[in-house]
C-alpha cells in the first residue's frame, strides 16, 4: 500500500480553498489532526511513517480507484460509510 503526502496545514490555517473533499488511493498519517480539517478527507488506512516527498504531482487527470475511473468534473459524496461517485451534482 502506498503512503500519502498530504499537506494538511494549508486546510487547518483558514486557508480559502474550492477544495472540499481529498481521496486518497494509500495512507495518511496525523488521522486526528486531519479529521479536525474543514476539508473532507478519506484514505484507506493509517501508517505511522513519512512518506517521501518527491515533489511531484498531477491535476486535472483521470485516476482509477479499486477499478473505478474517476475523471475532472464528476462529483464526489463521501462520509464515514463510503464514498458515492455521480456524473453530476446530486441534491442532498
């Protein structure tokens, strides 16, 4: 399983963001830290050790989760049960 980078001070600061929901596809770590974030965020696990910070990343591209696509532009719904994936914004 890999281990996520997640740099979680951004959302604990007050920072404005469009952000509202994070998956990740591996771990995270400082769970109670990050739960207290205004962001929602879903991982599947917890690791105690850092990850390595290679500086790299993507936006905007399609990911595939557990044989799920995942593309820009879809909606995300996630609580502690799971995560609901719709091609466009759902009424709740």
């Amino acid at each position: 399983m890999h281990l996520m980078l997640f740099v979680h001070l951004k959302f604990t600061r007050g920072v404005s963001t469009d952000i509202l929901l994070v998956v990740i596809n591996g771990c995270i770590r400082d769970v109670d830290e990050i739960n207290g974030c205004d962001v929602g965020i879903r991982a599947l696990n917890s690791h105690p050790m850092k990850s390595n910070k290679k500086g790299v990343g993507e936006k905007h591209v399609p990911v595939t989760f557990a044989g799920t696509r995942i593309c820009d532009g879809e909606w995300l719904y996630a609580d502690s049960d799971g995560i609901l994936l719709s091609n466009s914004e759902l009424t709740v």
